[in-house]
C-alpha cells in the first residue's frame, strides 16, 4: 500500500508491500525495496569537514556505541587502511576537483578521495548551511588522487567502488560541516538510485519525507 503520493503517481511506500520482484533475489525472503523507495539513513559513517570517519570494527551495530557528533568512536581512515584519531594527518578525505562556490545547491566539480583537502565545496566556510555548494559523480567513477591509495577497508563498506560496474548509482558530498550518509536513492532519483547509491551531503538535523531507515527486529 503507498504511503506516499507524489504528482498523483506512487513515490513511497510501505517496505515489503510491493511485488516479490522487489526484493533483492525476486523471493519472498528477499530483502525489499533497498533501491530507489527512500534514501535510508545508514550508522557508522561520516564526514567531519570532509575527512571519512567510521566506527571501528562492526561497533556501529551496537546500540550502547555512541555515534553523537562528539563521541570519542570516531575514527579517521590512512591509506594502508588502518584507523587512526580523527584529524591525524594523511588520513582519507573527499575533496573536489575545483572549489564551491557557495551558491544555493550549486553543483561544484567532481569529487574524489585525497589527503588533503584542496578545494572545499564552501570556501565561506558556513558549516552550518545545508545547502550550499555539493559534488557528485557516479559511484563508479568515484577515483583517489594520482598518488593516493584506496584501501580495502572503503571498498568492503561501499565507500567507494570495488569494481567498475556499480549500475551507475550516483556518489553526492560535501565536504564542509559534518555529514551523515543516507543510501539507496528515492522514488525520484530514477538511474541514480541504487544499492551502491551514497549520499554525503546531508546534516544531522536534516529531515524529509523522502528519508527513512531500516529497522531491527531483535526478539
């Protein structure tokens, strides 16, 4: 049953009612409706003024792991994939090919993964605005600088690309302000959703009706 109408044809809707051909292997013990239905905000993960951070280990599966946008968990990501304090030097970040302007929802260039941060994506530095300048690129394409070295650990968390046929799921960030990611795509994303598709453009605080997340059953 839709739970959503958009321009009168069905945007979201309810996870699971759909047609058996919707879950991931086309049975009902599929997992249903991981591409396109709502962009699911996902754990473990973020950006903090561009530089990825994660939560070590499978912690972010644990619910006494404190994922505030103070906590100690953080950590920061080096090339040869080993974890280390958040703002330790060379650790992996998303930069951008050419700087933000700061225009409302302007798309700047392509970003990438580096070790530093050359253009930020808001040279106003204005952290606290949602909305201005963001990258993207296809998920596919999503490439380190010349130099730089993408360990395994990104590849197995589907931060970036383990292989070159990702189904052209589509790669957003902004790399000023801490970002939390959401996954998946929505209704309205049509070729740029997917299963590979992450978005790291959005705040915290950030709400919408084409947001949802995937719960546990624990018995």
């Amino acid at each position: 049953a839709p739970s959503y109408i958009y321009s009168g044809a069905v945007g979201r809707t309810i996870t699971g009612s759909g047609p058996i051909s919707w879950s991931h292997d086309g049975t009902p013990f599929g997992v249903c409706d991981l591409n396109g239905n709502v962009w699911e905000w996902v754990g473990g993960l973020r950006l903090n003024v561009g530089e990825i951070q994660i939560l070590a280990d499978n912690d972010a599966a644990d619910n006494t792991k404190d994922q505030s946008a103070s906590s100690s968990e953080w950590k920061a990501i080096l090339e040869d994939g080993s974890l280390v304090a958040p703002g330790t030097a060379n650790t992996l970040k998303i930069d951008s090919s050419v700087p933000g302007t700061g225009v409302y929802e302007d798309v700047g260039g392509p970003p990438f993964i580096n070790t530093v941060i050359t253009n930020s994506m808001n040279p106003a530095n204005t952290a606290s605005n949602d909305y201005l300048s963001y990258g993207q690129t296809s998920f596919e394409t999503l490439a380190a600088k010349t130099g730089v070295t993408i360990p395994k650990i990104l590849q197995l968390l589907c931060i970036a690309p383990a292989f070159t046929d990702c189904g052209g799921d589509w790669f957003w960030a902004r790399n000023y302000g801490e970002r939390l990611p959401i996954r998946g795509g929505y209704w309205l994303n049509g070729s740029g959703a997917g299963v590979f598709s992450l978005n790291l453009d959005r705040a915290r605080s950030h709400s919408s009706v084409s947001f949802g997340f995937r719960a546990a059953f624990i018995s």
